[in-house]
C-alpha cells in the first residue's frame, strides 16, 4: 500500500515539473515574441516619427493617389468644362432670343419691353465680359529669383520663394498668388487678379438665372401642360389609328415648330433655376468670404490658428480684414464713391490693390488697424 502511495507521489511530482517547464517555456516565447515586437515598433517609430505628423497628414497621405487623379483630370477636362458653359449659355440667349424676344414684343406693354430689353442686354454684357476675363487673366504668380523678396518661405514643391497669401497649385503646378481655388469651369486658378471676375462671373449668372427664371415661369407653366396635353393627344392618336374606322378622326396633332418651342421653354426654365440655386448657394459662401477678408484656403488655415489660440486663452485676428465693408471696397477696387458705378455695375479691367507680393493697407480703408504678422 505505501509503495503505491510513493509511486503516486512520485509520478504526480514528475507531472508538475513538466507543467512548470512547459510553463516556463511559453512564458519564455511569450516575452521573446513582446521584445521583438517592441523592438520592430521602437524601429519603425525611429524611421518615421514626425513631431507635426497628425491624423490630416496620414489621411493625406492615404489619399494622394486620388489626388493624383483628381488633380490630372481637372487639368484635361478643364477644356471640356469650358466648352460646356459656353455651350450651355449660348443656348438659353438662343433661346431667348428666338422664342421669347418675339412673343415679348407682341404681348409686352413698352415699358416692360424696354425694361427686358435693358437689363437683359446688360446682364449678358456683364457675364461674358467677367467669364472672358476670369478665364484669360493670370491669377498671378510669385518671381521664381529669391533677391525680390524679402521674408517670404520657400515652397517645398516648386523650390520657389512663396509670398504671404500664396499656396501651390497641383494642378497647373506651379504657385499662385492670394491662391482661393482651381475652377475647371474656368480652366484656370482663382488668385490675385481674377478672383473679382470670377465672383463677378457669378453674381451676374446667378442674377441672369434668377431673371430667366421668375421671368419665364408663366410661360413654363403654358408649356408643360401644352407637352402633357402632347402626350395624351398623342396617345389617342395612337389608340385611333389601332382601331380606325371610316367613321373615325385622328385628333390633331402639334406641329414640329410648336414641339420644338414648348420642349426650349421647359429646358431654360428647368436649367435656369437649376443653376441658379447652385451657382446661387457658392455666391454666397464666396461673398461671406470676402466679408471676412479670407480665401477659400484661408478659412481652413484661419480656423485652425482660431482653434490653436483658443486654447491659449488667446483671440485670432485676420491680418488681411479690414472690416466688412472695406474688405469689399478693397476686393472690388472702390477707392472713390463713382467707382461703383464705374467698377462695378459696368465692366472694368482695373487691376486689385497691390502686387500680391506684400500686403500694406490700401488707400480706401476708412480705418487704421495695429500691424499684425501674416499667417
């Protein structure tokens, strides 16, 4: 009896220390497997650790390729985009002024008449002058030699001495000067020198739309009933002629010129208010842009310093603002009280305050603000 007790034991101690060596074995890979991993995470931290790297700058980062894309065909379509505006626009004056002009002549008191006549004229007047020149100006590029600039950094794409307010562009690859955005409707960057025609360009559009729109919304409403009495006398017509007897009429059908009028009302209707509650709706984030003094890439810099200083305890002032209104004063170049007259409500190629080099306070601004560093 005591024998098999003493083996018992003997086999039961021999069975421990084998789960202790097992134990210790997997503890040992266990930690070996711990050191190289933070071994190889201490490495690859050491190879790609950036103090300014953040979650914008790896999602950047994820993102380049399409960038990369994007960036590439923007700059091959921005052709095709143009010929479409041009297109588009050219087809609802035709549309006017075959369809609508005579009808407004017949049915129109003269008053109305000349007031069509006029605002119609000098609102085409006004959207072909700022389209032409949004898309022929040069925005405005930076001096590639660094003796002309004092002050300035150097842009880590173009190698190139980059100005306060000037940003790259990927797209035409090189800087622009108070850079707010690439149109591809316009095939061109929105910077320095064209960026009044370019919000210009669609004030008046949206204005012309909206005028095409309220104008036109009488005869929209004639039309698209006209096309659905079209469709129902159509489908008789084709019921008759399924069951045509001699006894039998076909209803009258409308002729081609009456199709092809009603089907132009309904599509410059239809593509008139479209355009203008979008192109409306970017108007108007654009004006709250320039009330503030800022781009449309300057907001995005402005309200993470605004973040930044906040959490200082501290408040962020635009060095580019003047206050509302002079920052319209600057941005569409009245100086003198006739130049809205002479600048605005009629077309001008007056150039923008300044150089986009270096930004000293413009002789328009009513008030002197304390000199601030730029951004």
């Amino acid at each position: 009896m005591r024998s098999r007790q003493r083996m018992f034991a003997a086999v039961m101690r021999l069975l421990l220390k084998c789960l202790r060596l097992g134990r210790r074995r997997r503890f040992k890979l266990v930690r070996q497997v711990e050191q190289l991993w933070h071994y190889g995470h201490l490495c690859l931290r050491s190879l790609l650790y950036n103090s300014f790297t953040n979650g914008d700058v790896v999602l950047d980062s994820l993102f380049e390729p399409i960038y990369w894309l994007v960036d590439h065909v923007t700059r091959w379509f921005g052709v095709v985009f143009v010929a479409l505006v041009i297109g588009l626009t050219s087809s609802i004056v035709a549309i006017v002024y075959i369809c609508l002009l005579p009808l407004i002549l017949q049915t129109y008191t003269p008053a109305w008449i000349c007031w069509h006549l006029a605002y119609g004229h000098w609102n085409l007047i006004m959207i072909v002058f700022h389209y032409y020149m949004a898309i022929t100006t040069s925005p405005g590029h930076p001096p590639q030699a660094k003796d002309d600039l004092t002050g300035v950094s150097i842009c880590r794409k173009c190698i190139a001495p980059k100005p306060a307010r000037t940003h790259h562009c990927s797209i035409c690859n090189r800087c622009v000067l108070k850079m707010d955005h690439h149109c591809p409707w316009l095939n061109n960057c929105v910077g320095h020198y064209n960026h009044r025609y370019f919000f210009s360009f669609c004030l008046f559009m949206t204005m012309g739309c909206i005028y095409c729109s309220i104008s036109g919304w009488e005869m929209f409403r004639d039309a698209y009933a006209a096309i659905e009495r079209m469709k129902l006398l159509e489908k008789e017509r084709l019921q008759v002629a399924a069951n045509q007897t001699y006894y039998q009429t076909p209803p009258p059908t409308f002729s081609f010129r009456q199709r092809a009028f009603h089907k132009s009302v309904v599509y410059l209707w239809v593509l008139c208010s479209s355009v203008a509650l979008a192109l409306g709706a970017l108007t108007l984030w654009h004006a709250a842009l320039i009330t503030r003094g800022e781009t449309s890439i300057e907001r995005h810099i402005n309200k993470k310093e605004r973040q930044r200083l906040q959490k200082k305890g501290k408040v962020f002032r635009n060095p580019y603002s003047y206050g509302s209104w002079d920052n319209w004063k600057v941005f569409l170049g009245v100086d003198v009280p006739r130049h809205w007259l002479t600048r605005v409500l009629l077309p001008s190629p007056h150039l923008p305050h300044g150089t986009g080099l270096s930004w000293d306070l413009p002789p328009c601004v009513t008030e002197q603000r304390a000199p601030l560093l730029a951004i």
